[in-house]
C-alpha cells in the first residue's frame, strides 16, 4: 500500500478507511470483518469522529485494534456529538438496519440517492453541537482516548463547522498545549467545501485540512490546481460530480490529481475494498 506523509513524521496508507457507518448502517459483525480485511491489506489510514455510530464508533474500533495502535494512525474530530435520543436509539438499532436493507433491495438505486439527504437529516436528530471552545475540546479529547483506548491522536479535526471559528485562536493555543502533552500529534479542520468561504481567513492554521472532493463537482478544477499538490483527506470521493465516470475511474482520477492525498472511502463490501486497494497496487 502506498503511503504518505501528510505531516512531518506521520505516515498514512493513500487510501483511508471511513469509519462513519459504524454501529450506524453497519453492524458488528460486517463492522469487524471490513476493518480486520481493512487493516490485512495495508490500510492503516482510519476517520473517526465522537458522532459515529451514534456515540458508539470510536469504542468498537478500538477494541478492535487493540494490540496493533502501532499499525494504525488514528483520526477523530470534536465538535458533534450523540445525545440523549442516540442513547434511546441504541437498543432498536438493530431493526432499523434490517427495515434499511429491506427497503433498499425494493426501490431503485436513483431513489436511494435522492433520499440521502433526508436521512442525515433524521441522523442529525440524534447529534448535538458542541461549544467550539478550548475546555470542550479537550474534553471531547479525553472522551476519544478512552474510548479508543490510546494515549494519543494522531490526528485531530474540528468536525464540520457551519459558522466561522469565533475562537481560533484560543482553539490554535489549545492544539498546541496537547501536541506538547503528547495528545495529539497535529490537528486540522473538516469542513465542506461549500461552506470554505467562512474558513478562508484562518486555514494556513492548521496542519492539514479534510473536505469533500469528488471529480466533475462545483469547482473541482480549482481544487486541483490550488491544493492539487498539497497533503490533504478527500471524503466522499463518489459523491455528485460527473455521471461519465465509474467509481474506480474517479478514485484513480482523485489518486492522479492529488498525489499527496489521503482519500477516504467507507468499505464495508469487502469485494468493493479490494478492488479499491487493487487500484494503488
């Protein structure tokens, strides 16, 4: 698996491993099989968040990982988190996904897409935003320790803010308490590109950006050329952009345009994660 160096001394597999469907969509069992095949073929790259599954993403990959946090650099974002309601959630989770995939094999694959955004809608319920404060911030910290259980991230994203950073100077003092502490090792911004224009002033702050990037998407030639040849992570590589292209044209299109990347993609179909792996071999 090819690697990169998004920040001095931290190596990442070009192909990250998204880990947002976790407990969500995705169960336990299909949940561990993915990231054990994951983790096989190389891919050492995993995207977390205090949101995922509901709460419950970060604490299941870290039992699943224990005994290899030196094969892994382990990214997780501050700033959304489950609330009461995903705690509710927790027990019926099961059905849901049984009621899900019934009902995906009975309407057509254009329908699925367009009911997309109203379902993060529905998700969005279950999640509350967090004070974009220093103390928050370490504390979400604390939470993603011990749930991974690790004594560190290797990275750390502010989680898709939908306003300006108020405090980004105290959140920058704060980022850098913890990398002095050995809590983290560098921390970025995770942010749609739609809402860049409210980051713009502030984002050389940080050590490395994540956002979302697929080919034939509003403004993607511009991406290329201003950031083309920077370290950055790509999500939702297949999402919009052009209809000419298949999935594996446009990972090989990203993987060409942005050498220095690390693209994240969520592969729970292990037929569809080797043939992505097989691309960059």
């Amino acid at each position: 698996m090819r690697t990169v160096e998004l920040v001095s001394g931290i190596r990442s597999s070009v192909l990250g491993f998204g880990c947002a469907p976790i407990l969500g969509s995705v169960d336990k069992v299909k949940a561990q099989r993915a990231l054990d095949c994951a983790l096989d073929y190389g891919i050492t790259h995993l995207d977390l968040a205090r949101s995922y599954g509901y709460g419950e993403a970060e604490e299941f990959v870290g039992k699943c990982i224990k005994g290899r946090r030196d094969q892994v650099i382990l990214a997780s974002k501050f700033g959304i988190q489950a609330n009461w309601k995903a705690a509710l959630l927790r027990p019926i989770k099961p059905v849901v996904r049984v009621m899900l995939d019934n009902w995906r094999k009975h309407v057509p694959p254009e329908k699925t897409t367009s009911t997309s955004n109203s379902t993060a809608t529905v998700a969005d319920r279950f999640h509350d935003r967090t004070p974009l404060r220093a103390v928050s911030m370490r504390q979400s910290l604390e939470k993603s320790l011990r749930a991974l259980h690790t004594d560190y991230l290797d990275y750390f994203f502010i989680h898709e803010p939908h306003e300006g950073l108020a405090h980004v100077d105290e959140l920058t003092f704060a980022a850098d308490q913890l990398k002095q502490e050995g809590k983290i090792r560098a921390w970025g911004l995770a942010y749609f590109r739609s809402q860049e224009h409210l980051h713009k002033p502030y984002l050389p702050t940080f050590d490395v950006l994540q956002f979302d990037n697929s080919p034939g998407s509003p403004g993607y030639d511009h991406v290329v050329a201003e950031r083309g040849s920077r370290a950055n992570i790509l999500f939702s590589p297949l999402s919009g952009g052009t209809k000419n292209l298949t999935p594996s044209e446009k990972l090989n299109k990203l993987f060409d345009d942005f050498p220095n990347s690390v693209i994240l993609c969520s592969m729970f179909n292990q037929q569809h994660l080797r043939s992505n792996i097989e691309l960059i071999r």
